[in-house]
C-alpha cells in the first residue's frame, strides 16, 4: 500500500473512512454532506471558492486533488498512467483536466476495477516508472507513449514539446535557468521500440514532428497549422538582434530570412505590464525592418485559415 501519513489527530485533504474511523470520528461526521465521496470508502474535503481561480487551472487542481486522495488505497502493483500521469508531470492536454483518474499495473496483476477508476495493464517490458509528488506515475516517455490512443497527432506533438522544452531566456542563456528537458529525443524514440504501444503509428508520426523550441501547446498547434499550409518552418522562441548585433526582442516563432516574426498572445499578454512590454518590442522590432504577426487564441482555434492567409502575405512580400 501507499503511505501518506498525516500528523497524528489529522486526516488531511483527504482520508478513508477505515482511517477516519479508527482514529475515533464518529460515523455521522465521516458521512457529513460537506465531504465529498470521490470513490467508494474515501473522502475529501471540498476546497473553498477562488474568485481569482482560472477555470482549467481550478479543474487541473481538481483532478490532482482525486489523484491524491485516490493514492492511499491503490495496491503497491498500480501506478498512474495515461491522462493522469500527464496531468501530474503538468503536461498541457486539449480541454478541461479530466476528472477520472487513470491507473495501470503491470502483466500479470490486475487492473482495478473500482468505480469511478480507469484500469490498464501494460506489457512489463514497456513501462517505466518514477514518483512525482510522491505519488507512483509513468516516466515521461512511458507517459506520452500512453497517450497514444487517446490524443490526436497534433496534441501528442504538443505533448512531447513539453518533455522536449528548455527554458529560454531572453537575450541568452543564464546558467541559474538552465535545466534539462523533463526527456529527449532519444528516450522517446526508446520507449516506442520496446514494442507496440496502441496509438503507435500515430506516435511515430507526432514523434517526427517534435522540437524541443516550443513553449506551450497553442505555440506547437500554431507551428503545425504553419507546417500544414506549406510554408517554410520557424525557429522557435529565437532571439532577434538588429544589424549592429543589439538584441530586440525574443519572438515565438521566427522567419528570420523574411524579417518576419510571429507571436501567440495568450493571457499572460493582458496585463498592463505586458501590454506595455509588447508595445516596446513591435516598436523596436518596427524600426529594425521587422514584421510583427500577432495571433490570438481566436484566431489560431476559430479562423486559421486567416492566420494562414496573413503570413502568406507577409512571407511572400
């Protein structure tokens, strides 16, 4: 079994029923309506309203919070696979976290069957396993390798970005940022030889698309919608430098040759702060004879087709 023992005299976020009892609650407590029930004998106290919380970032807490209250009473076969290791490694997945939780266990143990628990086993030979917030999970290539059946192509490419990414900082590296990608190319490529993994053809196609220049899921899809019109790819988070060698600016994707650079203005771009910077760099940018694209999630989800169109006019001038 796991153990995750709370102080003496506290049951913490979440507890089983057995614990709860046997440390001397009374029944009525432990069936109280202010618990939640997220499986059968466990219980978890329901966080407080967060005013400032965003939605998927509230949903992604959400899910972790089942994760670890499921912990306690998995055998000590099982391990969190597929979504759920994704979500624990903060791996970026399409939409909303997902709520149940995924757990394998290696041939020839049994899957669990529990309500509310997504089962799997794996092949012994193709799974590798770690703890991430002391919690038993799929190493990150078993992990993306996992995901396999489950995400289309473009979301497994932005997966295996994410495993692939190195901090950038702007104007050079500092060596107190530098840290290593959470895999590389190699072990990705590994984990898909060990054997078939369900998904495999399309893992070897996301796996040929993968760069490790990519600092978020929007920046790959954007990357691969420019891929898919036929136009020329990018360098990816690059530094750009006028003709004397000063620094101006480091953009998302670069057409360095064309003097064209695209940038994804996600909500970290909103505030005042940010908008200001923003308006600093398209000025520096402008003078140096550069092209600013500045695409939105509307654009790049709703109409990408004039995302196309606009760097097509850009590119071809």
């Amino acid at each position: 079994m796991i153990r995750m023992t709370p102080a003496p005299g506290h049951l913490g976020r979440s507890f089983t029923v057995r614990e709860a009892l046997g440390r001397g609650r009374p029944r009525a407590t432990v069936d109280s309506a202010a618990l939640l029930r997220p499986f059968h004998g466990i219980r978890l106290h329901r966080s407080p309203p967060r005013d400032d919380a965003n939605p998927f970032e509230a949903a992604r807490e959400a899910a972790i919070e089942r994760i670890k209250a499921l912990a306690p009473v998995l055998s000590e076969h099982a391990f969190f696979s597929g979504p759920s290791a994704a979500l624990l490694w903060g791996l970026p997945l399409p939409g909303a976290a997902e709520e149940t939780p995924h757990v394998g266990v290696r041939y020839p143990h049994t899957a669990p069957r529990r309500r509310g628990v997504r089962g799997r086993r794996f092949r012994p030979h193709l799974v590798s396993t770690t703890t991430v917030m002391e919690l038993p999970v799929t190493d990150p290539a078993t992990t993306w390798a996992s995901l396999g059946a489950q995400l289309s192509r473009d979301d497994l490419v932005a997966v295996a970005d994410a495993l692939l990414w190195v901090p950038r900082d702007p104007g050079g590296y500092k060596p107190w940022l530098r840290r290593d990608p959470l895999c590389r190319p190699t072990d990705l490529c590994q984990v898909l030889q060990r054997g078939q993994w369900r998904g495999g053809e399309v893992l070897r196609a996301a796996l040929d698309l993968a760069r490790s220049g990519s600092a978020s899921r929007p920046e790959t899809l954007l990357r691969l919608l420019i891929l898919e019109a036929g136009l020329p790819e990018p360098e990816l988070n690059a530094d750009i430098h006028d003709d004397f060698g000063q620094w101006l600016a480091n953009a998302d994707l670069v057409f360095r040759k064309r003097r064209v650079c695209v940038e994804y203005q996600g909500a970290q771009h909103r505030t005042p702060q940010a908008y200001a910077a923003d308006l600093d760099r398209r000025h520096r940018l402008g003078e140096a004879g550069w092209v600013m694209v500045e695409v939105s999630a509307t654009h790049l989800f709703r109409t990408p087709a004039e995302v196309v169109r606009r760097l097509r006019g850009v590119l071809g001038a």
